[in-house]
C-alpha cells in the first residue's frame, strides 16, 4: 500500500509548473462593460501575471477607482455604456504625475479613438487574442500628452 502523500506528490508533479521567472503585470484596472467580456480578460490577466484587477463598468466607476489606488495597468474598453469617450480615462490618467500606467484600449471600433489618444497606448480591436493583450501590458508605458507637447517645445 502507497502512503497517502505519495498520492498527493504524484498529482502535484503533474501540474504545469509556472515558470518563477514569469514577468507581473502589477495591479490592472480592466474598465469594460459587457460582463462575459470582462470574467475572460480578467482571469487572462491574473494567468498572465496581474496580482490584482479591478473591473469597472462604467467610466465613473474607474474615476473612482483610480482615485483609490495607482494601477499598474489600464485596459481600457472606449466605448462604454455610461459615455463613448473613455478614452478620456487614459487622457487623465496620462496627465496626473509622474510614472502612469501602461494603457491598452480595448475596443471593437478603433477608429473612433483620436489619433493623439490612441498614441498613448496600443489599441487591441475586439476580438482579440488574450496572450496580445498580456504581451501589451507587459511593454513599457508611453508617454503622455503633455510629456509629448513638452518635449515638442524645446
């Protein structure tokens, strides 16, 4: 007879092991409002290395939130049922501080991003494969509005 914890040793080195050098997404606020939509792209994150996400459905429900914490990342869905321009989420976020997050919109029309706003991060249309959404996270975030028309100036 095989003691019990050979049994649970067995299972345990079958699972896929994780790699420990998998790169974190940090905290995500993940702004979307079609509910099925939002359950896929957050258990994409946490797979893909967020510690934590946050999922608004409106554009003040993110206002909100971000008035509670600095994510890390912001997926952005810019047509939103409360308003059509949430872009303007990232426009803001970009605008307060130093060190914004990386922005990723989300959308199932990127033509009706302004061009300056869609400058500020990389733009997925829907639908989109999760492991591009992850790997746009993972980049380095861009710089914002007002960096750029600095920048312009000298």
């Amino acid at each position: 007879m095989r003691p019990a914890s050979w049994e649970a040793q067995s299972l345990m080195a079958k699972r896929p092991v994780k790699s420990r050098k998998q790169e974190k997404l940090g905290t995500v606020l993940l702004v979307e409002d079609d509910a099925l939509i939002a359950l896929a792209i957050e258990q994409a994150l946490l797979d893909g290395g967020a510690t934590a996400v946050t999922v608004c459905t409106t554009t003040a429900e993110a206002l909100a939130a971000l008035r509670e914490s600095r994510p890390d990342g912001l997926v952005l869905d810019v047509h939103l049922a409360d308003r059509d321009d949430g872009w303007a989420v990232a426009e803001l976020v970009n605008s307060v501080g130093p060190n914004p997050p990386r922005i990723v919109f989300s959308t199932g029309a990127p033509q009706d991003i302004p061009p300056e706003i869609a400058e500020l991060g990389p733009v997925l249309a829907k639908p989109y494969d999760h492991a591009e959404l992850i790997e746009a996270l993972k980049q380095p975030p861009r710089a914002g509005l007002l960096t750029r028309l600095k920048s312009a100036l000298v």
